[in-house]
C-alpha cells in the first residue's frame, strides 16, 4: 500500500533521459570488442605483453 508524500515533496522522473548516451557507450564497446576478434580468436595462445607470459 502507497502511502501519501510528505507535503512539499515533487516527485519527477528522469526516464529515458540517459537512454541514448548508454545505447551509444554500448555500441562503443560491442564495436571495440569485434574489432580485433578474428585474430584474437585465431591464436593459440594469449599472451600479455606487460607480464610477458
């Protein structure tokens, strides 16, 4: 059950105003991700070149 707000309280909503950066952000990153995929995928092995292993 909902109770009644306080008195001089205005309650708003927001939504669907940070819906296009976060689509762009995560197109972002799908993209970045495939974009080196194929050779990623194709070696065999995974080598980091900071640790050297």
């Amino acid at each position: 059950m909902m109770s009644e707000p306080a008195p001089g309280i205005a309650w708003t909503s927001a939504k669907g105003s940070f819906a296009r950066p976060v689509a762009e952000h995560a197109l972002a990153l799908t993209l970045a991700t495939l974009r080196h995929l194929p050779e990623r995928a194709r070696v065999d092995a995974i080598v980091d070149p900071v640790a050297g292993y």
